[in-house]
C-alpha cells in the first residue's frame, strides 16, 4: 500500500508509542520551545509533519501561538484532533497541500525534511517561502552530513541533502539562514528567516 506519510501511516501505532502520547518531554522539546519564544506573541505558525501533536505542536499552543498543522498520516492526524481539539490540521502531504490558503509568520518542521525524496527537499523552501508573510521564520530538522540510513520505524530510506545543499536550497528561495545547531540528540536544526519587505 503507498503511503504519502514516507511510510508512518504504516507504522503510526509504533510511533505513538515511541513519542506521540507525551506531553511536555522528548526530542527537540527545549529547542522548540525557545523557538516558540522568540516568535512575537500570538503568531501564526504553520508545523509541517505534525504528527499527534505531542510533543512539539503542544509546546507552540501553549506558547500562545496559532498553530495549524499538515501531516499525511490519517492515524496520526487522529490523533492530533484527540491531543489539540479545535486546533487545525490538515491531512495533506506537504508536497500537495495548500497549507490552508493563506501566509504565515512562521513555519516548523521538526523530524520531516530527510524523510523526503530529495527534489522534494529541494523545492520545500520555495514552497514555504511562499506561505510565508515579509520577515518570516523557518526552523526545521536535518542531518547536517550528507548521506542516506534506514529509518528505525518505517524500514525505509531517509536522506540528508546536507547542509550545504540545504544553505543553498534556503538562498535561492530568499530565505537567510540566521543560525545553525545540534540538540543532545544530534539533531540537526536550520533556522532561517525571509526578508522583510
Ligand atoms: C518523525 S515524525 C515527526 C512528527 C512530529 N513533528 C514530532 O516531532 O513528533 C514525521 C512525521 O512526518 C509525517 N510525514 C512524513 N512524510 C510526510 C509528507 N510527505 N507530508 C506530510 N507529512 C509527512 C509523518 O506522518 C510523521 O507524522
């Protein structure tokens, strides 16, 4: 069966249980949250493979944001409804979805790039840069090393661009990288900003 999830519609009950039916603790939870904080109070964020919105999408609710989120996985956005009633969420993959018809002062996708195939990841910053409102942020996660590994879960092949190719995917779309970073788990994160108008 295809899954437009790369493969977590499949195994959506094993990540749930790995990470998805927690609140307030696992990967990426400090990095987020600081994220969340330096965003100005109230604003609009998009989160790219949402998945049940534990923990990450929670974090940016909580912060007083006003998230929507997009993930191709129908368990998982499921879930998502059950952890953030009245929250939006769209069961979409990112390379169709129109994320909701309208811009954003902000996008994350944590745990999603490398799972697509490349010309995706290439494109992604376009696209995104094109929900973005004037002076918008990205904060995304990515190996910063080039290469290719078998995700744990699916059992299939995710890749890594690498940072360079990310840095230029992020330019030709007008995106400026503002900083780069590891959280203790080798979590590689991309933060960048579009011009203001
Ligand atoms: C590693 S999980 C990360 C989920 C969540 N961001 C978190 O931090 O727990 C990757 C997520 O991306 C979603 N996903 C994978 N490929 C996708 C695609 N092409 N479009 C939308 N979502 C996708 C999966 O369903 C899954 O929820």
């Amino acid at each position: 069966m295809s899954d437009a999830a790369s493969g977590y519609e499949r195994v959506a009950a094993d990540f749930l249980a790995a990470r998805g039916n927690v609140a307030g603790r696992g990967m990426g939870v400090a990095e987020v949250r600081a994220w969340a904080r330096s965003l100005p109070p109230g604003a609009a964020v998009l989160d790219l493979g949402s998945g049940s919105g534990l923990p990450l999408t929670k974090l940016l609710v909580d912060a007083g944001l006003a998230v929507h989120g997009v993930d191709a996985s129908p368990t998982l956005v499921e879930a998502f409804r059950r952890n953030l009633p009245g929250v939006p969420v769209a069961c979409e993959a990112v390379e169709d979805s129109r994320f909701f018809g309208r811009r954003f002062d902000a996008v994350m996708a944590w745990g999603l790039w490398f799972l697509l195939p490349a010309a995706v990841q290439r494109a992604l910053p376009g696209r995104v840069a094109d929900v973005l409102l004037p002076g918008g942020r990205l904060l995304f996660t990515a190996p910063a090393e080039e290469g290719s590994w078998t995700d744990v879960l699916t059992a299939l092949e995710s890749r890594s661009l690498g940072a360079a190719a990310y840095r230029q995917a992020l330019a030709e779309a007008g995106l400026a990288m503002l900083r780069e970073y590891e959280d203790e788990g080798q979590n590689h994160y991309y933060e960048a900003r579009l011009a203001p108008e």
